[in-house]
C-alpha cells in the first residue's frame, strides 16, 4: 500500500463497528436435513465472502512482506466475518455441539472452513472445493504467528508469566538508579520514556540507568519512547486574573496546625523563594532594611479581613512569615502594610507591598453548565468571565489553544471535550479567532479548567500532521536509544506512513513502532491502520483508554477495547492494554476493588500498562502477581478450565 493509494485504503476494509444483522432463520432444537441444510447455505455465503475480500484487495496482500501476508490474509477475513451479525448461526452450532465461531480471530477461515466440513458430513455431502488463493490458518499457526510477533516487538517472553510488563517511568528514573533497578527486579519488562515530558539528558540518563539495572540483574528489558505527536491542549492562564488564598493547615477542629509561610522579598529580587511558599509580596529595599525578625504586618484582604503575617529571621534575600487565618488577596496589586514592632498594637510604619503570583500549576478559569466558553487562536493568557457591579457580563471566559491550526477542521453543532472528559460542551460558533463553546457538563459550581489540560474534538476531522517538528527532532535520539517507539494521536494512514519515512530516512526501519490509538478517527479506521502498518515490522498497539474514552463514549470504552482486542488478534499484532492500570495503587499505595479485577483482564492482552506514581514498584509486583495467577485462568477470550479450588468440596 503506497501513498497514492491512502483514501482506498481508508475506504476499505469495513470498519470495527460493522455489522449489518442478519435475521435468525434457524431454531435450536431444529435439527432437520432442511434446517441443516439452511445452515450451511449461510456459512457457504460467509466461506465465499472470505475468498472474495482475498480478490478485493490482492493488490495490498502481494505489496506484503511473506511473513505478514498470512497476518494481512487473516485481517481481511476476520473483517470480512464482522461485516455480518451471525448471533443466530452461533446459537445453532453451540446447540449441535459444534464451534460456534466465537473463538476464530487468530485463524478465521480455517474455522470457518472446519465447520462446514462437519456440516457436510452431517448432511452426507461432499465438502466443495475451497475458493481460497491459499491454504488458510489453522489454530496453531495463527497463535504461533501471534507469539512471534510479540516476541519480535516485546522481546523474550519473562519467566513464568506470558503477559509482558510495561511501565511509564518518572522523571526521577533519570537520577534514582535505585528506582529503575527495582522496577526491573519487581518485573518490569518494558520501559517506556514519555517524550512529552522531559528532555534528551534526562532520557539519556533514564536509558543508561536500564542498561545498568539490565546488566546487574541478568534481565531482558526494552525501551519504548513515545513521541509527543500533534496533542491538542489548552494554553497558558493569566496569573493577574486569579485570586490566591494564602491558607494555614487545620485539624479536624479546625486549630492551627501549621501557619501558612509567606515570602517576603525585596522588589528587585526576581528569584523564587529558596522553599515552599503559600504566597508572596515584594516591598521597597529600603523598607526590606529596617525589617526585623518578630515584626508583624499586618493588612486587610479582599474581603475586608485584617490579617497579620509574624516575620521570622532573614534568609536568603528575604523573610520568611507565618500567617495563622486565610486570607484572600489579588496577584500583581498592591496592599498597605502596616509594620508594627514589640508590643504595638497599632500605628506603625507604613510600606506598600505588590502581591505575588500564584505558581502556575494553581491557576485556572472557572466553567459551569450553561457557561459561554471561547477558545482563542491567539495565545491571550486565559481568564474566568468579567461581569460589571451588577452582575452583567462584560467579557466572557476564555482560553487559548496550543494548535491553533484546528480553527479551520471545527465545525458549529460538534462535541468538545476538557481535561479528560472532566467538561464538556458543544461548538456555537466559529470564526477565524475564536470558538465558541457552550459548556453542557461540569460541575454544578464550576469545574476548574487548568492550563495544558488535554482537548477532545470527537466529531471534528482534524488534519493535523502526525509528526510534529519537535517529534522529529525527537525521532533522531529514539532511533539511537529505543527498541521501539510509539505514534501518539494517530488519525490516518498517512500518519504511518510519515513514521515510516522518517524511519527510512535514518536508516532505522527495523525500529519497532507501537500505534498508540487514542482518537475516535483512528479506532473506526483501525483495520485500514494495521494493514499500512504491517507493511514493515515489527508492529503493536496500544489502548490508550483514556483519550479514547472520552473520544468515543465512557458508555463505550468496554465495547471499543474488546472490538481493538479482537481486530489487533486477527492481524497477530500484539496488543499494550494502557492507562489507569492499578492506578489507585501507584497512587496512594492501596489499591481499589475494581482495578484489581481490571488488571486480571489484562491477560487478554500481550502487555499491561502502568503509570508512574509514588508506589510504582510495589504496583510492578502487585502486577506480576496477578498475571501470573490469572493466566491459569485466561488466555485472550478463551477461558481456561484448571481444576477449582472448590472443587474439594467433592472430596468430602
């Protein structure tokens, strides 16, 4: 499949939501020579449908390599299959005991084939001969081709556990050699580097950190590095607009447990406080001067509060000051402090001091239900909404984006999401300037909106490019360091085949690339994906479930990752099961119900996920304990029958 055949290729094969339902014309329970007969008219049209999607696209399977040919063969069968509902063949085959079809995606027309060969027999026919251009799949072929995929993507399989470990390292990967040696020691088999964070020496250091802990330990590990890709997020929130709370620590009855500290530097000192600071204010150097350690300034807050800040000594530059009740106050405007000394209680020296600013990470605008919120081209620093004194508004809330180029790809009626799918809203309006959005869910009180928070437009055919220019300039240090490396934002062929020829540009197409699925556009176009991406091996996918539940439906997520499961199996490409993945535990260190049962479903993957947090060794082994256990138990959608535990209730 070249580039001049892209939209052919994205027109064909169906997508992984067809099916077209067929109505049930047998009953279990009628098992006639007619009603045998009816059955294997319909499994004979299905047999022919296979043969057919062979001839459809010849072309595409004779441009494949020979080791993925029976993979792509296999692909286009499985489709072909899913095109119609065949519930009520399986019904009646489960019924006669024989396969109902629900088991064939590693091996599609072998089953289908086999099944008919009983059926004739049954009906004391002669099976016909095949349409197939080549002898199809059987069983132990399609898991064999399977295996070496994910071998030749994910390396050997670990010891005892067939379901690799991945794992998103910190940034602390790069200093805390410790770190990386016990994620390998507790199980990791993977270690993915995130692009989109960081940069080339902390990567490098990352990188040589594993190499290390692999040489130690004797282990097998490889390194996967994400490219940022083309990742539409919110911009930059004007700090002058917020409001800062400078607010001591309470028990439960509500007694000062640690005052809030509070900077206090002179006005030409632009350097950040040298620890934690709740707030901040700048004073006149001359006034800095005659500061003395247990002097108290003391001012009134925006809502006309008189509060007191306790200097302790100088250090650094500055004071450091202890205020016991919360205050409210604006960024960048200036306060009269009142300087008493000793036992004053009123009238002292009087300085202005310019309040600070909030550290970014606390900014934000404020959204609810109903809310107009428009998104500028230009990158004007966000604000919430302006009204006048009686309460009219005069400016309404806004933030810009980091990819103004999508401006022309929107379209007025079509959904928007925030900050993985924490607000949304519906598009109003568009112009060369701005988008404006009416907000539909968020919390009743207004949902917070941060800056470099994630945007979703499901409904919108973004044309972005796949690459970015910071991707490439990132490709160049992957291919040295990477086994393999992971197309983020994924939305057309065209976005592979860019991949490609960047990879053929530095000589490393044997560079293993994972396709990070995370857009709706790419989970409906996913079988025209896979057979571009097969063109050169090896090749994985990953279920980014969190961009793409909110892309395709949180209602969806269970129905969109089976589909994924069951497509990526029918072309033998192995499948990274992403995002959330015991994430509670990483987190706090105690993991939830559901996300252990979530992890026990991982099995059906080739490898599972997790993201960095506090507790990622002890989530590695937790993990490794799991899959061990559940794969007596699971292999992709077969059930494995091991003798039950219960079951020594018979021995009583």
């Amino acid at each position: 499949m070249n580039s001049n055949d892209e939209a052919r290729a994205r027109s064909r094969p169906p997508t992984v939501a067809g099916g077209n339902g067929a109505p049930p014309s047998l009953a279990p329970g009628d098992w006639n020579q007619d009603a045998l007969k009816e059955l294997v008219v319909e499994l004979s049209a299905i047999a022919l449908d296979l043969a057919h999607v062979e001839d459809e696209f010849a072309e595409d399977l004779d441009a494949m390599k020979p080791s993925e040919r029976q993979s792509a063969r296999n692909l286009l069968h499985y489709m072909a299959l899913r095109r119609r509902d065949i519930r009520h063949i399986q019904q009646v085959l489960a019924a006669l005991g024989l396969s109902s079809l629900g088991r064939t995606e590693s091996h599609v027309a072998a089953a289908v084939e086999s099944v008919l060969k009983v059926l004739h027999h049954l009906n004391q026919h002669e099976l016909p001969q095949g349409a197939m251009r080549e002898r199809p799949l059987d069983f132990n072929e399609g898991r064999a081709l399977l295996g070496a995929h994910t071998e030749a993507l994910l390396g050997p399989q670990p010891q005892d556990r067939e379901v690799r470990i991945m794992v998103t390292v910190p940034s602390e990967a790069a200093d805390d050699y410790e770190l990386v040696n016990q994620l390998v020691a507790s199980g990791m088999d993977c270690m993915r580097i995130n692009c989109a964070h960081d940069g080339v020496d902390a990567w490098s250091k990352m990188v040589a950190n594993l190499r290390r802990a692999r040489e130690e330990l004797g282990c097998d590990c490889q390194v996967l590095m994400d490219v940022a890709g083309p990742k539409l997020r919110t911009g930059p929130i004007d700090p002058a607009s917020q409001i800062v709370r400078w607010k001591p620590l309470r028990d439960a009855r509500g007694n000062v447990t640690q005052p809030a500290r509070i900077w206090i530097t002179d006005s030409d000192n632009r350097e950040a406080p040298p620890s934690a600071a709740a707030g901040s204010m700048r004073i006149p150097r001359s006034a800095m001067r005659k500061l003395r350690a247990s002097d108290r300034l003391r001012f009134v807050d925006l809502r006309g509060r008189s509060r007191t800040v306790s200097l302790e000594g100088p250090e650094g530059g500055g004071h450091w000051g202890q205020l016991e009740r919360t205050a409210y106050l604006q960024p960048f405007t200036e306060i009269r402090l009142n300087v008493l000394r000793g036992a004053a209680r009123s009238s002292g020296r009087i300085v202005h001091a310019l309040v600070g600013a909030p550290p970014p990470a606390r900014c934000f605008i404020t959204v609810k239900p109903q809310d107009t919120l428009v998104l500028t081209r230009e990158p004007i620093p966000g604000a919430s909404a302006e009204l006048d004194g009686e309460g009219n508004l005069l400016h309404p809330t806004h933030i810009s984006c980091t990819l103004p180029e999508v401006f022309g790809d929107v379209r007025p009626n079509e959904r928007i999401w925030f900050d993985d799918g924490k607000i949304g809203g519906l598009v109003q309006t568009v112009t060369n300037d701005e988008i404006h959005v009416l907000i539909q869910v968020a919390r009743p009180g207004g949902s917070r909106l941060r800056e470099d928070k994630g945007i979703n437009l499901p409904d919108s055919n973004i044309r972005l490019p796949g690459l970015t220019e910071k991707d490439i300039a990132d490709i160049a240090f992957i291919t040295k360091e990477a086994d393999l490396i992971g197309l983020s934002f994924i939305r057309r062929t065209e976005d592979i085949l860019a991949l490609h020829r960047e990879l053929a540009r530095l000589g490393a197409d044997r560079l293993g690339i994972v396709l990070k699925i995370e857009t709706r556009a790419a989970f409906e176009q996913l079988p025209s994906l896979l057979l571009t991406a097969m063109q050169r091996s090896p090749v994985g996918v990953m279920i980014a479930r969190g961009d793409l539940a909110v892309e395709c439906g949180f209602e969806r997520l269970a129905e969109v990752q089976e589909e994924m499961l069951w497509v990526c199996e029918a072309a033998h490409i192995p499948v990274i099961w992403a995002t959330q993945v015991l994430e509670t535990l990483a987190q706090t260190g105690q993991p939830s119900r559901a996300e252990i049962t979530d992890a026990a479903m991982g099995e059906r993957a080739e490898c599972v996920m997790l993201n960095k947090g506090p507790h990622l060794v002890e989530s590695v082994r937790v993990l490794d304990n799991i899959l061990r256990r559940m794969q007596a138990h699971q292999g992709k959608k077969s059930a494995r029958l091991r003798a039950l535990r219960l079951s020594t209730m018979m021995e009583a």
